[in-house]
C-alpha cells in the first residue's frame, strides 16, 4: 500500500484493533478523582481567599468565598499540571508515597495560620 504522506510506516493490525475494550463487568471505573497539583492549587487560594477584605464577609459568606477560590484553584493547578507535562512531553506520573500526607499536613498548618492572620487584621476584633 502506497501513502501520499512521508513517516514511518503504519502497522496494519494496530489500525484493526480500534479503541481500547470497556472493563470487565467486575471492574469499576473511576468517574471521581482528584489530582495532586489541583489539590495543592485548590489549597493556595483557599488560603488566600483568607486575606483580608474592605468588605466586612461574614461566615457565610466566607465559606461560599473560600469555595469558589479553591475550585479556581483546583482548575489551575490542574492546567499548570498539564502545560508542565506538555512541555515535559511525558504522560501523568502517580503520586509518590509521601505527597498525600505532606499535602494534609500542609492544608492543616496552612489553613491554621491563614485563618488566624485574617481574623487578626478584622477591625472588630481589635482590642479597643
């Protein structure tokens, strides 16, 4: 068979095998997941929706606020993820042992100090 277009040479059985088969009936798929970069994206500006604000945020509004950054969070460090691997010109590694729990461990701290340096700065709070 002749071909028009210069490259390597196709393999005629890898065209006739198709799309790779569903899993087995036993087999769940994984419909929900989260990535490492997205989680630590999502902390980031969790922590810094924590700043703060002319506007005086109540709890409520505080935790749509947090919400709302750490999705814009999760999205972006997702994106960095993939532009990285991209330019890295590699496929998405599993995470090592060890970075799940430094995460958790980071969110705990992170959280804790942001949290306190953003009520310490609330004007209301202010011993008068």
């Amino acid at each position: 068979m002749a071909r028009d277009t210069p490259g390597p040479p196709v393999d005629p059985s890898a065209a006739a095998e198709g799309p790779e088969p569903p899993p087995k009936p036993g087999e769940r798929r994984k419909l929900l997941y989260v990535t490492l970069p997205g989680c630590w994206g999502a902390l980031v500006l969790a922590c810094l929706s924590f700043t703060p604000s002319l506007l005086p945020r109540g709890g409520l509004l505080q935790g749509l606020v947090c919400g709302i950054s750490a999705a814009i969070g999760y999205g972006l460090g997702v994106l960095a993820a993939c532009i990285w691997r991209a330019f890295a010109d590699r496929e998405p590694r599993p995470p090592r042992h060890w970075a799940w729990p430094t995460l958790f461990i980071s969110a705990v701290v992170l959280f804790s100090v942001s949290f306190g340096f953003g009520q310490g700065s609330r004007p209301h709070s202010r011993a008068r």
